[in-house]
C-alpha cells in the first residue's frame, strides 16, 4: 500500500498587507522589496484569528475537493512553530472540530521545513497500513513573531494554512523523500519561547535571522539534497515536471533553480502574494498550482524546503 495526493486546500487571512505599507515604518520601498524578495503583498491575522481556526479552513477545502467526509480521517499531522497552546496539540483542536475522533493527532515542529517533515512521516504510516485517509497540514502565524522595526525580517513574513489529503492507494504517489538537520546552524534562524528563559525579560520574543548565511545554507543544501534524491530515484532533472520550492525569497528559488538546471518556467513561485508563510508554504503554493490548472495528473513535482534548526526536506511526488 502506498500514499497519494488527492486533493489540497488552503486559507490566508483576509487582512492583506501591501509593500507600500511598509514605506513609512521603514526605510525601504516598495521597488526595494520586490527587487531583494520577489514578494509583493503579505496576509496577516486579526487579532482574534488562531491557527486552528486557520487550519480547519484549508482542512475543510482539501476534503471538499476530494468529496471525503470528515469522520474519514484517521491521522491528523500539523507542522506548526506557532500553535494556539502549547498543550493540547493543534492537531487535536482541529479534530475536534472536524469530527474526526479516534485516529493519531499530532504537531510536529521542524520550522519553514515541518511540512515536509510532516509529509514524510505520513506517507510512512500510510505505507505502514496504520492509516487511510490522512491530513497533513502546514499553518503558522509568523506575524506575531516578527519586529516590525527589523527591516531584514519583517519584510518577509505572512500567515497562512495549507493542506493535503493523502490517500492509501495500490501505486505510489509520494515517490521517496529524504530529510534532514544540522542543529550546529541553530543560531542562524530562531526565535524564543515567549516568557521562557531565553526571552528578553519584559521583551517581545521576536524572531532573529541571519539572512546571508541562512540564503548561503539553504541553496546550497537544498542542491544537494535534491540531486541525492533524484539520483537515487533514477530519476532525472528534466523528467520533473515541477519544482515547487519552500517559498522563502526569490532570489533563493532562482539560485536553487538554476543550480539543478531547471528553467523558471518549470518552478512554481506564489510567495509573491503571501511571502513567506513558514511550514504553509509549499501547500499553499501547491494547492494555489493546483486551482490554476498548472498542476496536472501523472506529473512528476520535486518538493523543497528549509527551516531553522538547520533543518531541510525533499519529496518527490507522482500527481
């Protein structure tokens, strides 16, 4: 038995910020932005918004699209560095209100990389026979993390959710994937725990990055990885149909895309309308693929991403 793909949702957050809106707070303009990220406008969550609530949406659009009632679930994963509580687990929060008892639920936190993560881990309980119809589901909240003040970081941030369904089926949709970490890099993106020990007494506990070295390691890794899963796949860069790369910064998908030798016209880029949504991102950008009719069946997607820890991930999927 193995897992496929069968359909995808998403949400973003009604609340849309443009670069313009950043002009008078920073110095930086709209121009600059778009020039260093690629990324044009950021959604942002109400106050009284929680990613549950964010994840139920995408959650309810994957299993519509896929005309799979609720009380099919049996394993919910939600990759989150942002969730409501810090017990009990978002997961369980949203099988509550999709009303879905009685299978695994769970978050799992490899940052920007946790849907990867995710994803692996699901398609092996599929491949297990431990569960049929599973959510995996990438949702943060990062706005609440950011200094508005820090130019290099809060340019580049939005919320978001995204969403697959994973089906047991007879052939393999989830090909191979490979993960990975390097907790030796663990400073180079982070944030504390708000109130813990490492938190600035009184402070916001902000998130920090160290954008050079963070664009140095992720390209670099994410080659790598990409080329060692494709080799050992047999597989080659040009029978991809798609990459659909951890939507980061533009910069960072052009240099990786052009490392594997894969033109623009074969990546999948949408970070211009959401920025950098953390573990929703390659969800949101695949279920946004996905609707536009750019994503077809039987087509090869490479799947990428990066996160504080160090932390990466490649897929390779059969649509």
């Amino acid at each position: 038995m193995f897992s496929r793909i069968t359909a995808a949702g998403s949400y973003l957050p009604a609340r849309c910020m443009e670069n313009r809106e950043l002009e008078d707070a920073l110095e930086t303009t709209d121009a600059w932005i778009r020039t260093r990220t690629g990324i044009r406008r950021r959604h942002l969550a109400a106050a009284d918004e929680r990613v549950c609530g964010m994840a139920e949406q995408a959650a309810r659009r994957a299993l519509e699209a896929a005309h799979v009632d609720p009380g099919e679930v049996d394993l919910i994963v939600v990759a989150t560095s942002t969730p409501d509580w810090m017990f009990p687990s978002t997961a369980c929060l949203l099988q509550e209100r999709l009303g879905a008892p009685g299978g695994p639920a769970f978050d799992l936190q490899a940052a920007c990389a946790g849907f990867l993560y995710a994803l692996d881990l699901v398609d092996k309980f599929i491949r297990a026979g431990t569960a049929r119809n599973a959510l995996v589901l990438g949702v943060d909240i990062m706005s609440r993390l950011i200094d508005w003040k820090d130019r290099s970081t809060c340019i580049l941030f939005g919320d978001g959710a995204g969403a697959l369904l994973l089906q047991a089926a007879p052939t393999p949709g989830v090909l191979a994937s490979r993960l990975h970490a390097d907790g030796r890099r663990h400073a180079l993106l982070r944030a504390p725990r708000p109130g813990g020990p490492e938190a600035p007494a009184g402070e916001p506990a902000f998130l920090r990055m160290q954008g050079r070295e963070v664009f140095r390691f992720a390209v670099t890794l994410m080659q790598q990885a990409a080329e060692e899963l494709l080799r050992e796949s047999n597989v080659t860069v040009e029978q991809v149909d798609w990459l659909i790369p951890h939507q980061a910064n533009e910069r960072i998908i052009r240099a990786l895309a052009k490392r594997l030798g894969l033109p623009m016209e074969k990546v999948i880029l949408s970070l211009g309308e959401h920025g950098n949504t953390s573990a929703a991102s390659i969800p949101l950008a695949l279920d946004n693929a996905w609707r536009e009719g750019r994503l077809q069946r039987g087509q090869k997607l490479l799947l990428q991403s990066f996160g504080s820890g160090l932390t990466w991930g490649t897929a390779l999927v059969d649509l």
